[in-house]
C-alpha cells in the first residue's frame, strides 16, 4: 500500500534548491538544511534524505536513483508473484500425478 505525501513534489524540489543555493551562506549543508526545514515545516532529517536522494538523482552523490529504486520495487513485487505463481503450478503438478498413479488400470 502506497503512502500518501505529506509534502508535494514541488515543495520538496523548492527546499532542495534552497538547501542548494543557501548552502555557501551557512557553515555547512547541516546547517542550511536546519535553516530550511524550520521555514517548510519539516524535520532536518526528512529535508536531509530528500537532499541526499536529490543529490543520487543529479549525479552528485552514487547510488540508486529514484528510478532505479522504483524499477528495483517493481522486479521484486513480480518475482514474488512468479514464485507463488510457481509454486501453485508445483503443487498442482504433483497432485495431478498422484491422482494418475492411484488410477485403476483397466
């Protein structure tokens, strides 16, 4: 089940970039993500992940991007669907050949 935004995407993108363009003026990105997150309503923290998850996205930092991650969530959520699916087939499949071994030969 999907969580519902407590912030759009766009206030998120414009705290980014504040985050960004203010970061020169205070002594450290900490402190311009403090500075932020009182102004948009938001814990320092929640600011810092979507700063870092910003900065994977542009390049700026390695790991997955948003995209990936998502592609990611997408392939396990279909392979656990394949493996019951499978499963499902397995045990059919031995119920069926059970079933035909107790036949009576004619």
């Amino acid at each position: 089940m999907k969580r519902v935004a407590k912030y759009s995407p766009e206030t998120r993108e414009r705290a980014v970039r504040l985050v960004w363009e203010t970061e020169a003026e205070h002594g450290s990105q900490w402190a311009a993500i403090v500075s932020i997150s009182e102004k948009v309503g938001c814990t320092a923290e929640t600011l810092r992940k979507w700063v870092r998850q910003a900065e994977r996205d542009t390049g700026r930092r390695p790991g997955p991007t948003t995209d990936s991650r998502e592609r990611i969530k997408e392939l396990e959520r279909e392979n656990r669907e394949l493996k019951r699916a499978n499963e499902i087939l397995r045990k059919a499949s031995a119920y069926f050949a059970q079933a035909e071994l107790d036949r009576r030969p004619r």
